[in-house]
C-alpha cells in the first residue's frame, strides 16, 4: 500500500469517528437538559442550595430549593425527591408539591432533584431508558431517570473504598457518590460528601422540623411500602402510619438501626434539631431480579420475573402481576407526608403545620399524574 493510499484510508477513519462522536456527544448533552419543573402558585421563592453551602456553588450538585410559605407561622418541613434519581414516585412527589400545593400555616422546603449530578447520566452497561414520558391533556413531558450516585464526571476517580470520616462507616469506592451514603457530609470533601453538607447546612440554619427523604426500591430488598424512622422520629411516624392504615395504606414502620451509619434518617437527627424519615414506595427498576429496564417498568412496576421471583419466596413483599402505577407510588409519597404534617401538629403544636390545598392520595390514583402536572413557560396560576 503506498503512503496516498494510507493518509485516505486514516482520513476515512478519522471522518467515521467525528461523525460517530458527534452523534454521541449530542446524546449525552441531552442528558443535561433540565426537566419542565415549574413553580406553581404556592411557591414564594426558588433558591439555589450552594445559598446554605457556598463550597457547591455553580457545581453540578448545586439544585433548585423551592420555598412554600403559609400566612401562619409554624413548623418548617423538608421534602427531598430525587435523593437516588432514579426512583421516579419521589421526584414526581415533589413535583406535585411544587406545581399544586398551597400551605396555610409553616413553610415548606421542597427539593425535587436532591442529587442534581446523578440525573445527568444513567449507569453504564444496564440498558436502562434515559426517561420516562408523563402525558398530560396538555401534551406529553420528558422526566429524566440518570443513575442512583452522582455522575462519576463530576466526581472523580472513586477511591477503592469510600470511608465515612464522620461516621467512620466504610463502603466500596462507588458508594462515595452515593448520597445516601455520605451525610452527614464534609464542606470541603468529595462532591457529594458536599451535596450531604448543605442539606445539613439548610436544615440546620433553616430550623427544619421534619424531614421527609423519599427513595423507592426494588422488591428484592428488605425496606419496600416502608419508611425507616430515628428515635427522635418515631413517635410523629407511628401516629401516621396508624392513621394511613385507616386510610387502607399498609406501611411497615423500621427503626434505623443505630449502627448503619451514613444514611440520611440517622444522620440529619443526630446532627441538627430535625426529626427524619426516609419512606420506600416499589420500584423494579434498580433490582437484581427484573425483566428488561424499560420505560413502561418505571411507570408501571409491572415484571413478570419479580411475580414468578415473589411467588417463591423470594422477594420481601408479594409483587403484583399488575404492578404499581406510579400514581399509586407518587400518591403513597404524598398521603405519607399529609399524615405526618399531622402527626407533627398534634403531638408538637409549637411546630405545626397545616397545607391549604394539595392533591390526595385518591385524586392522584384517580386522575393521573398528567393532571396535576404544569407545562413549561405556564404561570402560576394558569390552568
Ligand atoms: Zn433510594
């Protein structure tokens, strides 16, 4: 072969790759699009976490705070979705919060993208969907379903075990980007260990009472239709979930067990005045034992695996041939933190709280997530 035949043949291979890049590249920027979350008419103000942890400013774990105030004054409640983003009831949750709610006496935190970072790349080699759609009678929205850690280009390289400094606790390296392994945080840590940081910095400064951290999980793991609950906590979360099992809403009740350290019900009690509970809806998706990732899964939880898996005796709870819809999860998010605003109410009156309007349980289930859902660009209180 003489030397033109070579610098042609390297020029092909060269074109063939700008072009496969470019195509690529486009992919994954898309992965950054922001999601249409709009500030309904509740919302008094939007902030930007790194306003409690300067450290995080403009990084890629610096998420929009959304602030609801009553008239009245009263207890102060945090509501975290999209801790582990992939886990779509929880964001959802705080999304209704956000575009529908109105809150009559207290405030309101409502965070719907906890770890921002996580939302902007899915996990490699799972073949997961990078979204999910809702339909609404107003057109169809785009959510997307990143990974359950922060993307590893925003915090990198992962050590070969990720060590808790402030709780001593000690997972493998990956684990360092999990949010829900790394509160109580550091200012000046890994990213992530950062994100932990301000959460406490806001809960801290803000004088939060309660904390709500919403997570789904798949039915092969212990903690499903479950919320696990500190000391401090568990008289307001029993009062709740009595009440929520009135309502036909089983939840098991777990006490965080005090040397699993790391995880934001331990932590955010044992370092600020805050009561907190972390609350489980189903969710296939993130499971060992599961049929293909695919969109439908994330909206429905249906997996024919996971029936055959539950009927032998391998799964925590019976998993439903007709799996549970995300209404279903987004509404047991939201019947939760009705009942423990309650619950709170009752048993601390200096601390109470009370919502002027936000959609039920049973409208959710009813009407479908597209009806509560804004369209980007829409004012507050068009309809
Ligand atoms: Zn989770």
């Amino acid at each position: 072969m003489d030397a033109r035949n070579n610098v042609a043949t390297s020029l092909a291979v060269l074109a063939a790759m700008a072009v496969v890049l470019a195509l690529a590249s486009r992919h994954f920027l898309a992965q950054y699009r922001a999601d249409p979350i709009v500030a309904g008419p509740g919302v008094a103000r939007v902030v930007k976490l790194s306003t409690y942890a300067p450290n995080i400013r403009g990084r890629a774990v610096d998420t929009d705070v959304y602030v609801l105030e009553g008239a009245r004054p009263g207890g102060t409640v945090l509501v975290l979705g999209g801790a582990h983003p992939p886990e779509a009831a929880a964001t959802m949750a705080a999304v209704v919060l956000i575009e529908q709610a109105k809150v009559a006496q207290g405030r309101l935190f409502v965070i719907p993208q906890t770890n921002l970072s996580g939302f902007t790349a899915t996990p490699a080699g799972l073949g997961w969907p990078e979204g999910y759609t809702i339909r609404t009678p107003r057109g169809p929205l785009r959510f997307r379903i990143g990974a359950k850690v922060s993307n590893p280009v925003h915090q990198w390289p992962d050590p070969d075990e990720y060590v808790n400094t402030g709780t001593g606790a000690r997972w493998s390296g990956e684990q360092g980007r999990d949010l829900n392994r790394t509160y109580p945080g550091r200012p000046d840590g890994y990213l992530t260990e950062r994100l932990a940081y301000a959460l406490l910095e806001l809960i801290r400064r803000e004088d939060v009472t309660l904390v709500l951290d919403m997570h789904e999980a798949p039915p092969d793991r212990p903690l499903i239709n479950a919320m696990a609950v500190h000391p401090k906590g568990m008289s307001v979360a029993a009062e709740a979930i009595l009440n929520l099992e009135l309502e036909g809403i089983k939840v098991r009740l777990e006490a965080s067990p005090p040397n699993f350290r790391g995880l934001s019900h331990r932590e955010i009690p044992d370092h600020s005045n805050a009561i907190a509970m972390l609350h489980e809806t189903n969710l296939p998706l993130h499971g060992a034992l599961r049929g293909r990732a695919t969109e439908a899964m994330i909206l429905t939880a249906q997996d024919e695996f996971l029936v055959y898996a539950s009927r032998s005796g391998w799964t925590g709870t019976t998993h439903p041939p007709e799996g549970v819809p995300i209404e279903v999860r987004t509404g047991r998010h939201l019947a939760m933190l009705y009942e423990l605003v309650k619950a709170l109410t009752s048993q601390q009156p200096q601390h109470a709280f009370a919502f002027e309007s936000a959609p039920g349980y049973q409208e959710v289930v009813r009407k479908g997530l597209g009806a509560f859902l804004r369209m980007p660009g829409e004012s507050p209180n068009g309809q």
